[in-house]
C-alpha cells in the first residue's frame, strides 16, 4: 500500500473502526482501529456467555476500549461480516 493510501486510512482526530467477521460460530472479529499519525490498534473481539465483549489484547487508550466496546453492541445485537466506523475524540 502507498503512503498516499495508507495515509487515507488515518484521521487527523478520532480514529476510523473497523471489525471484519472472521468465525460466525462463535462470532469473532478482527478489529483495527487507525489513529492520527499514523497509529493503528489491532484486536479479536469476541463475547462472554454473559454477552460482554471480550478484546484481546485490551487496549490502553481508554477512548479506543470505550468505542470498540460501544460498537462491538451493535455487532452483538445486529451481527455483520464488516463494520467501519469514523469517530471523533
């Protein structure tokens, strides 16, 4: 990938979220999340038998944990092969 399109990729502020289907039985997703300056997180989402989602690894920015977990309901409640959000901190 070049560095015109990688940059695309990444925000000024926020971040942009996405979450690919990789098993639907148990539903599991790959989660990346990219930063500004060129930052990505990576994780596996997946649910409890409570429904609590469960990330591996956690992520130490608060603000990424807290809306990978908000967007990881509307998975668990309406389950998609992709989901990609933008958000703003």
């Amino acid at each position: 990938m070049s560095g015109e399109s990688s940059a695309l990729l990444h925000p000024e502020t926020g971040a942009r979220f996405v979450f690919d289907r990789v098993s639907e039985q148990p539903p599991r997703y790959r989660v990346a999340v990219y930063l500004p300056e060129f930052r990505t997180f990576a994780c596996t989402l997946e649910w409890d038998d409570r429904g609590a989602a469960r990330l591996d690894p956690e992520p130490s920015d608060a603000w990424v944990a807290g809306e990978v977990t908000k967007l990881a309901r509307v998975l668990h409640r309406d389950p998609k092969l992709r989901l990609t959000r933008w958000r703003g901190e």
